[in-house]
C-alpha cells in the first residue's frame, strides 16, 4: 500500500477512529492526541499491511494498542 493509498483509505474512516478515540478516552484533548498518534503509528507500520479489506480493523487496532500502552504508562 502507497502513503497515497493509506491516507485515502484513513480519511475514509477517520469519523469512525475519532469516535472510538472519544469512546475509549472520554475526554477531548486525550482523544486528539491519540487519533494522532495512531496516525503516526500506522505510518510506522504500513509495510505491514497488506490486505486492503482489513484496514479498519488494523487501524482500531492500533488505537486499542496505543491506549493501553499510554494507561499502563500512567498507572505505574
């Protein structure tokens, strides 16, 4: 998948990712900040990819992973 492909694709489901941010953060700025970071991440891990029909999953995925890696940062 090209960077081209990718953002297309993420712009796709860009209102379904901000909404699982709010959900799983129930907080404003917290939910930015980790559709963000999720952007980043994905970018890092394109090659990784390969099926196009998964990519939502693999996005929310890498949501999922993101914010237990920044709660568990912040519970110990």
């Amino acid at each position: 998948m090209t960077r081209e492909e990718f953002f297309t694709r993420f712009n796709d489901n860009a209102v379904i990712l901000q909404s699982v941010a709010a959900n799983l953060t129930n907080d404003k700025d917290r939910a930015y900040s980790l559709y963000h970071e999720t952007v980043y991440q994905a970018l890092k891990a394109l090659h990784s990819i390969s099926d196009g029909r998964t990519f939502r999953a693999w996005l929310v995925s890498i949501m999922r992973q993101v914010f237990l890696k920044r709660f568990n940062e912040f519970a110990h």
